[in-house]
C-alpha cells in the first residue's frame, strides 16, 4: 500500500517518474536511494541523524546524484492516503518545520538497532546492546564452576542462545541468520542431551 521494505526492479517500476522516500542513512538506504533515483523523478533520503552512516563510497554516489535529495535530522512525522499512500508530513529535528510531500512510496531501511533492554541484567550484551555469546561470555559469573565452556551461540547464561541479528559479532544478513538459528537448535539439543 506505499510502504516498502526492498527496492528491486519490481517496485522501481511502480514509482518511475514519480517523488520516493527512502528513510535511513546506512548501505541499504545509500543503494535503495541510488537504484531508486534511476528511474523516479526524485528521491528523498530522510535521515534522522547529523550525516550519513553508509561506506563513504556509496555516500559520494549519493551525494553526487542530482536527483537525490538528503535531508538530515529529518523524521516522518505522518503518512496519509485512502487505499494507498498519498503523501507523508517530514520534520526538521532542528527547525521544528514541517514540510507535506506528495508521494506514492516511502522505502523503509532502517531496523538496526537490538531492542534488548528488556532482557535480564544477566544476560551480557555489547556497549550497542547485542547480546554477547560464546568465548566472550567465558568470564560471566553464571559460568564460574559449570563443567562446559559456553558454545559459539550460548550467551552468558548457561542454556541461553541468542542467533541473528541480536548477536554481537554477527553478519547482519538473512543467510547468517538462518545458519545461526540452525546451529543454535543444535546447541541447545546438545545441552539438553547433557553433551558438552
Ligand atoms: C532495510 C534492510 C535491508 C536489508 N537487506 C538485506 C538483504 O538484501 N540481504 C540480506 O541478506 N539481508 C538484508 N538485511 C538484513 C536481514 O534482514 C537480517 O540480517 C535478517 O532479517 C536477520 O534475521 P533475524 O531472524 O536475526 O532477525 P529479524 O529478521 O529482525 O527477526 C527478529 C524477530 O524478532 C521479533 N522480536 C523482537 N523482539 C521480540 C520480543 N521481545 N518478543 C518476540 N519477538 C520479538 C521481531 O519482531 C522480528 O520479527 C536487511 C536489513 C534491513 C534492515
């Protein structure tokens, strides 16, 4: 209905000549912006913070690309339209300004940062919140005087797996993903069966 999570050729085609908003500062939000701008007619990469945080390579192709406009310190404030999206309020984090653009899609690429703060004190997580796992945990006090080392997935309570994205240390992509779930499966039949 306007809000999309992928920029491929399929939505490129839906949005050709037309104003799209691409929200997010990271790689996925510089190569949707810049897939994007081939086709539409201008791209808006709202960006919450001061700058920019993709590879600098990318960021330069942002940058140079005329019809790509970045806003920094800029949030959606409101998204509207009946069946589908119409158009979408934007506001200087600044400024306080707002400003209505018409547009039949807002591309969504942010997400990552871990929403972790409501697990226990004891299960440790990395100055960013992901949770930390295996040789890293070693030292946590629920360790101390346990027969087993902690596996590669198990945090820093015994039993406990973390996989994916919400692991410290790991590759933020979908494949990983899946691997870590696996391994983590097998992690745990390993300490149910009491193996170490
Ligand atoms: C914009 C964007 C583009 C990307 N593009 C690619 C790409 O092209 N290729 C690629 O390989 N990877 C891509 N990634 C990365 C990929 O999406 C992730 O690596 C992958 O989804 C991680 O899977 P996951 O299962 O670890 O976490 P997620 O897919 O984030 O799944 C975690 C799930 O847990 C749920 N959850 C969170 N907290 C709780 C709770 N307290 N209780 C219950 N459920 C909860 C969430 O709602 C979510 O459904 C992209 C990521 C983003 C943000």
């Amino acid at each position: 209905m306007g809000v999309y999570y992928a920029a491929t050729a399929l939505e490129g085609q839906l949005c050709r000549n037309e104003t799209v908003v691409v929200a997010g500062s990271g790689n996925s939000a510089g190569q949707a912006a810049m897939f994007l701008s081939d086709g539409a007619a201008k791209v808006l990469l709202v960006v919450r913070g001061n700058n920019m945080k993709m590879s600098d390579y990318l960021s330069h192709r942002v940058q140079a690309r005329d019809n790509i406009e970045i806003l920094c310190n800029t949030e959606i404030r409101k998204m509207s339209g009946e069946k589908k999206l119409k158009e979408i309020e934007l506001e200087s984090t600044k400024t306080g300004e707002r400003r209505v653009v018409r547009t039949p899609a807002v591309f969504s690429m942010i997400g990552a940062k871990p929403c972790t703060d409501w697990l226990l004190p004891e299960i440790e997580r990395d100055a960013k919140g992901f949770i930390k796992t295996g040789i890293s945990v070693a030292g946590a006090p629920a360790w101390q005087g346990n027969k087993h080392q902690p596996g590669p997935l198990e945090t820093s309570l015994p039993g406990i797996f973390a996989a994916g994205d919400v692991r410290s240390g790991s590759v933020k992509r979908c494949a990983a993903a899946v691997g870590e779930g696996g391994m983590a499966i097998a992690g745990i039949q390993m300490r149910l069966a009491g193996a170490s």
